[in-house]
C-alpha cells in the first residue's frame, strides 16, 4: 500500500512540475510575442500626450540625461519642456507629465497613471481644476481653500491630498525646466 501511496505522489508531483513547465513557456511565449507591440504601444501613448500637451510643437527632443523629459520644438525653436513628475496623491503615485513654456509658465498637464478616489481625487484629471494650473508661474503654484484667492489654486472639495500633490507635481516640473534653461 506504500509503494501505491509513494507512486501516486510522485505521479501527483511530476504532473505539477509539467504543469508549471508548460504554463511558464506559455507566458514567456506571449510575452516575447506581445513584449515588443506593448513598448510601441507606450511609446505612442506619451507622443499623443506630449502633443496634447503642446499641441503647436512639431518635434520631442529628448533631453539628455533626463529620463523621459522632453523639448517641444516648433520649427526648430524651443516651446516648452514636457517634464514627468510623479508626486504621491491619495491613493499612491501619481504619474503625471507637465508642459511648463520657456517662460516659466505652466501650459498643461496630463495625469498618465493615478489610483485616486473615483469622484474626488480623479477631479484633478479635468477641468475646472486642470485649467486653474494654465499660465501660473512657480510662486503661484501652492493649494488654498480660501476662493477669495484667485492668485493660487483652489483644492478640491474633499479632494485635498490629491489637490497639494497634483500641485506639487507640476511645481516640481517648473523647478525642473528652471534647472534646464526656462525661465
């Protein structure tokens, strides 16, 4: 009776082992296929926000040195700097790329990845809270909940934590362009 019990195990766990082979060369064959068309993918992906962001620029430049950031240029003149940021909100990290112009002034900003609350903290995706950010400059990016002050951003209504880390992204992103020849 132990020699069945022994061969029923080792039977039991040659099957697994199978199992897990064949699963795995599986998974890497569909990555291997899909692997490439999901990098494509990603990469059209930031050039469609890139121009969202910059709608005039005709050409990226990637800045040297700097992962993922980016000169829009138009005919060949500097328009703004694309600059990714990604500041802690709500509901984690808030993937997010800043157009800030070579004044120093904030264009737009686009969120790529964020896990905020549906309802609340999601609001910093749309207007009217993405438009207060449009043609700010450093010393105006900070949060209030006075709306008596147009002269900085107005936090969202129970939406505060990703109001000040939506803030500080594209704050962040102004320091950054400053450090790379904006004004």
């Amino acid at each position: 009776m132990s020699e069945t019990t022994g061969s029923s195990i080792f039977k039991i766990a040659l099957n697994l082992i199978l199992t897990c082979l064949v699963s795995g060369c599986i998974i890497g064959a569909v990555y291997f296929v899909t692997g490439p068309i999901a990098k494509v993918k990603a990469e059209q992906m930031k050039q469609e926000s890139m121009k969202a962001l910059v709608p005039t620029a005709d050409s990226f430049v990637p800045v040297a040195n700097e992962k993922d950031t980016f000169i829009a240029q138009k005919g060949g003149q500097k328009v703004a700097f694309i600059i990714p940021t990604e500041p802690k909100g709500y509901g984690g990290p808030i993937k997010m790329l800043t157009a800030v112009s070579s004044d120093g002034a904030v264009m737009d900003y686009t969120m790529l990845e964020a896990n905020e609350t549906p309802g609340l903290g999601d609001r910093a995706a749309k207007d009217p809270f993405r438009g207060q950010f449009k043609g700010k400059k450093i010393d105006a990016l900070e949060v209030t909940k006075d709306h008596s002050d147009t002269k900085h951003i107005q936090a969202m209504t129970g939406a505060t934590i990703s109001s000040r880390a939506v803030t500080l992204g594209v704050k962040e992103a102004v320091e950054k362009a400053a450090q790379l020849g904006g004004n």
